[in-house]
C-alpha cells in the first residue's frame, strides 16, 4: 500500500502499508471541520486529481478519506446512509462531497470512506479528544449546548479499510464510525473520570448538532471490523487514549 501523508491518519496505516500493493490511500489534506479557508481546499483539491489521475493510468485502486460528520449530513432524524442524497452545512462538508465525486469521475477504481471523528496515536491538538483533555487539565471546558460527536478508534480505521480491501469492496463509499452520536457532555465527565479532575464549564448556545450515522453497510461488507458503539465503546476508547500517554498525542 501507499500511503500519501504523513499526519495523523497516515501515521496509524504504517502497520499494514506491506499489504494491498495495489492500493494508494491518500492520508493527506483539510482535517478540521472549521476549515474555510480556500486555499487549504485548493492543495488537497489538487493533491487528489493528481493522485487519481495517477493511479488510473497506472491500474492502482485510490481510497479517499472524507467525512461522515456533521459537516457532511447535518442534523439527522435517522442513521445517515451513504446513498442518501447530502446537503453538506459548511465549506468543509462541501469541499469533501466535491472531492468524493472527483474520485469517483477520475479513478479507474476507488473506495470512499467517510469517518466520523477519529481519535488515536498522535493526534493533533486541535482535533476533538486531545482539545478536550487539554481543556480539562486546565480546569475550564469550553462546551457547545447539546452538540453530539461520534467518536471511532483510529485502529477500527485500519481495521475496516484493510477488511473491505481483502474483501474486494471497491467503487464503494461506506461509513466508517461508531454510530453512536455521543453528548459531548459525556465525553467531557469520561476525561474528567480518568484525569482525576473536574472542569468548570463554559456553557456556548448553539443549533443543535446531532448527526447518528448508518454503520449497516460495514457490517455487511466486513462484519468483524465494524466498531460495536455504545456506553462500552466510549469506555474502551477513553481508556485507551486519555492519561498519562498523553491522550493519543505521543
């Protein structure tokens, strides 16, 4: 496999970059839902026609990241399926629906996954999980009222991508996410538990951003590697990134 990037997401590939010698991932671009700045959408626009057109004259199979958050569903009543029709909310959402066509026009062969807010080794600090922890030990958390994140374990990514890659899935774009929108209130009282702290909180009104995503399609195309969600999901991935370590950032 190659892997195109050398942040966060590309960082956690290294582990199976000696499988799918046919497949080029591209772990590069605009990662912050608030990005607006058109400059920062031109590169990864560009970056992704040049690797696309690549990969087709060469017969390697292209698989983009894009996003299954907010900024790419809205507010949803029902689990968002990715055959649905989207209406992203903000530049960042629209830049990645205009991206995930470009792959899909320019690729010889392609798959598209779209991740809710991942959250592993060496993360940045202004991405959900190491932000929030940094709020926490400095005693005052700046909370949005009733937002909602879905939080995935940036090895369940691995694991889904090499599953649906063994599996044959391509010229697909499938969810990969938890499923379970988490009050961020909850994700808060998590840290605090396992820090020993408590935060004083900074209540901000805002639209209510609720976004419950389909996971169906990854459990049907890769069942084993589709992340379980729920209470013990949190649990487990709080345990594992919040602490001593450095909440995911070493």
């Amino acid at each position: 496999m190659e892997v195109i990037g050398r942040g966060f997401l590309a960082g956690n590939f290294q582990g199976i970059s000696d499988r799918h010698p046919d497949v080029t991932l591209i772990a590069a671009g605009v990662s912050a839902t608030g990005v607006e700045n058109p400059a920062e959408f031109a590169r990864e626009s560009e970056l992704v026609r040049s690797v696309t057109d690549r990969c087709r004259l060469r017969g390697r199979t292209v698989v983009f990241f894009s996003t299954a958050s907010h900024a790419m569903y809205g507010t949803t009543r029902v689990p968002a399926e990715e055959d649905a029709p989207v209406a992203p909310v903000n530049p960042y959402g629209r830049h990645k629906a205009a991206l995930e066509e470009t792959v899909a026009a320019l690729a010889g062969r392609w798959l598209t996954l779209r991740l809710s807010h991942v959250v592993g080794p060496r993360q940045r600090p202004h991405q959900l999980l190491p932000a929030l922890t940094e709020q926490v030990r400095a005693g005052s958390v700046r909370l949005y009222r009733d937002a909602h994140r879905d939080l995935v374990d940036a090895a369940d990514v691995v694991g889904a991508v090499d599953a649906l890659l063994t599996a044959g899935v391509r010229d697909r774009i499938v969810n990969v996410a938890a499923g379970t929108p988490y009050p961020v209130e909850e994700i808060v009282r998590g840290i605090e538990r396992r820090l020993g702290r408590t935060a004083a909180r900074e209540s901000v009104p805002a639209a209510a951003q609720r976004t419950e995503v389909s996971v169906e399609r990854l459990r049907r195309l890769a069942p084993d590697a589709c992340p379980r969600g729920g209470a013990e999901y949190l649990a487990d991935l709080l345990d594992r990134h919040v602490g001593g370590a450095g909440c995911g950032v070493q």
